[in-house]
C-alpha cells in the first residue's frame, strides 16, 4: 500500500468503505496468524510515575493514591494466570529509575519464571530505561518490550510533553531493545489534538521501518485530570481511526502481533470485538487486583474498573467465541515477524 492509499483509506468514513477495509485486513489475518486469539494477562503493579506526559492520569503531578503492589501480590496475580493457561503476562507501570525498583522488578522477574518454571512468558512495559536495565531484565528472563512512540512526529511530541521528555532517547530505547533480542513492540494514541492524518500515515511507516514485532495503539481519550483534556477531540472520530489504522496496519505488516486495546473498549461496549473484525489478534485481560484499579486511569471511562480478574477472563471467552475465533491457551503466541526476523 501507498503512502497515498493509506492517506484515503483514514479519510473514508462511509459504512461501506469501512466494511470493505476491515474485510480486507480480516483477510490477511485470517490468511497469516489465523483466527487464534493470544491473551496476556496485564498486571498494573504500580502507578508511581516520574514523568508528566501530558495526556495521562497518573502522571507525576496529578493527585491521586500511588499504589506498588508486594512482590507477593504481583506472585499472586501470576500464579492466577499460569492457572488459568494465559501463555503470558505483561508487567506495567508507570516510570521509575532507581535502584531499588529496578532490583525489585530484576526479583520479581525471576520469581515469575521460577513459579512456572519458564512457562509464562513475560513481557515487560515498565517505559524508557538504561540499556544495561534492558539487559539485566532480558538476560533474566523477560523477552518481550511494549514501549509506545505515542507518535511518530517528533513535533508533536514534543507539544504532548514536557520539555525534558525525549523523542530520541526513545527512539533509542527502541533500538537498544532490539539490539538486546527482545520482541519490540511499540504503538500510538490515535486523534490527538493537533494530529493530521499525515502523522497517523507516517507513523504506520514508522513502524515497518523500526521493523516492529508487535503493536498496542488505541484511541486518544482525554484524561479529566491531565492538561490536555482542555482540548476537546471528536470521539466517535477518534474510534473509527483507531479501527482503520488497526486494519492498515495489518494490511501493510501481515505477521506481526496487534492488540485490540482496552481504550478501544472504552469507547465502545464491543470496541476490542471490533477490533479483532479489523485485523487485531491479540487482547490483555486485566489481571491487576480489583482494589487498585481505580487508581490506574490513564485515561476516562477505563473498562473493568469494578471486575475481578476472574469476570473478565469469563466475560472475554465468550466475547471471542461469539466471533468464531479461538483462544490460544497456554501458548506464548510469539510475533511470526519476530520469529522470521531471528532465522535471517
Ligand atoms: N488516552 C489514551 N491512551 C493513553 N495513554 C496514556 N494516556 C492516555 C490517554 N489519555 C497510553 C499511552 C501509554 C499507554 C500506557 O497508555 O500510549 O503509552
Ligand atoms: Fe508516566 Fe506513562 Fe503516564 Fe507518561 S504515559 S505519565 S510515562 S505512566
Ligand atoms: Fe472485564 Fe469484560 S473484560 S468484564
């Protein structure tokens, strides 16, 4: 696909065209990762955050209750996942550097593969650290990375964040993940204010150029408490987008793993469906605890805010069987790009 294709495709708005897209991306999945479904189970184990992004809600300077999880917890929510056949968990956070969390997190890694002896897979998104932390973490045991681009237009990125926020190191951090061995994965929030269709076009770029394993993106969804909420966006637009840069991004990377994100979910009772109709195949149950959940609202209107690991997993089943898909229980579901990636 063009530059140009993809530029009309995210201008089409009609039902008839979106059909025909998400028809064509169900396609390809169908055709290349097929109509299984991976879970990972996402555990929150903190949102103690040193950073100021200004579209999140647990940045540094709003106010609310910071919460870590004990070893113990993140352990049990582990333990409920390798019981429950998730091939994989995802440990996310907000953003620390010190010593004493990098150590606890090295400890809580090697715990996790020591509870399922090497069975769950783990993928970390504990956001922009120094190589030798990557590498410390792969060589114990983690083998995936979700870091987000948020965008790829270094000027808007800049407008979304504070002075001392780096696009490069980023960038950087990207590579230094790569470099390491892990399975990258990276993403955007799609219809930010001040975002033009030329950005959501150069970020899919972005991603096959980075030669991407995985993506999570999701619609932008102003945070009450986060400055950027005073700049009102288009909602239902912001949905729609999302769907179609999911499905073009299917159409133009075929083996690579995409999720159909939970901000999808809170725009949209049947947002994540709907996503794996246009190309997704992959869903993060929540597994954090249900007490702490309302403290991790990165954005309004978070889904499974009231639900117990146990709901959602009951409730997501029947969601995909209702799609005629599978659930890939007890698998890892590695990125088939990452896997042809490694042989070269
Ligand atoms: N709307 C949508 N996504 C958001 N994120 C943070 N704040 C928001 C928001 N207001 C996303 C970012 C981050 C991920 C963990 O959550 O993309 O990388
Ligand atoms: Fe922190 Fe991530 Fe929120 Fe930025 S988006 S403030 S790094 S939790
Ligand atoms: Fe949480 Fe449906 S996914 S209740």
């Amino acid at each position: 696909m063009t530059d140009q294709e993809i530029f009309e495709w995210l201008q089409k708005n009609n039902s008839r065209d979106l059909e025909r897209l998400f028809r064509k991306a169900y396609a390809v999945k169908e055709e290349i990762v097929k109509k299984t479904v991976y879970f990972r189970g996402i555990i929150e184990l903190s949102n103690i955050c040193e950073k100021n992004c200004f579209y999140c809600g647990i940045r540094k300077d709003v106010s609310v209750n910071r919460y870590c999880l004990t070893r113990k917890e993140i352990l049990q929510c582990a333990e409920f996942a390798f019981a429950n056949d998730y091939g994989s968990l995802v440990l996310q956070a907000g953003e620390r550097k010190d010593d004493a969390y990098i150590r606890f997190i090295n400890e809580t890694i090697t715990q996790i593969k020591a509870l399922s002896e090497g069975r769950l897979g783990i993928t970390l998104s504990l956001g922009e650290q120094s190589y030798d932390v990557y590498k410390k973490w792969f060589d114990l045991g983690a083998h995936r990375y979700l870091l987000r681009i948020e965008t790829s237009s270094e000027t808007l990125y800049q407008r979304l964040h504070p002075a001392d926020h780096s696009f490069h190191n980023r960038i950087q951090c990207l590579r230094d993940l790569k470099t390491i061995g892990y399975q990258v994965g990276t993403g955007v929030m799609i219809g930010l204010p001040h975002q033009k269709i030329e950005d959501l076009v150069r970020d899919i770029r972005f991603f096959s150029e980075y030669d991407i394993d995985m993506i999570g993106m999701g619609p932008y969804i102003p945070q009450e408490r986060a400055p950027l909420s005073t700049q009102p966006v288009d909602l239902d637009l912001n949905f729609i987008l999302a769907l179609k840069m999911i499905a073009l991004t299917r159409i133009v990377m075929p083996d690579i793993n995409i999720a159909a994100t939970t901000a999808l979910q809170a725009l949209d009772p049947n947002g994540r469906e709907k996503a794996l109709k246009a190309g997704a195949n992959i869903l993060m149950p929540n597994i954090t605890p249900q007490q702490y959940r309302a403290d991790y609202q990165l954005y309004n209107d978070k889904p499974c805010i009231e639900e117990e690991p146990l709901l959602c997993l009951g409730c997501l089943e029947s969601r995909i069987k209702s799609l005629g898909e599978t659930i890939g229980y007890d698998q890892w579901g590695d990125s088939i790009h990452f896997e042809k990636r490694s042989k070269k």
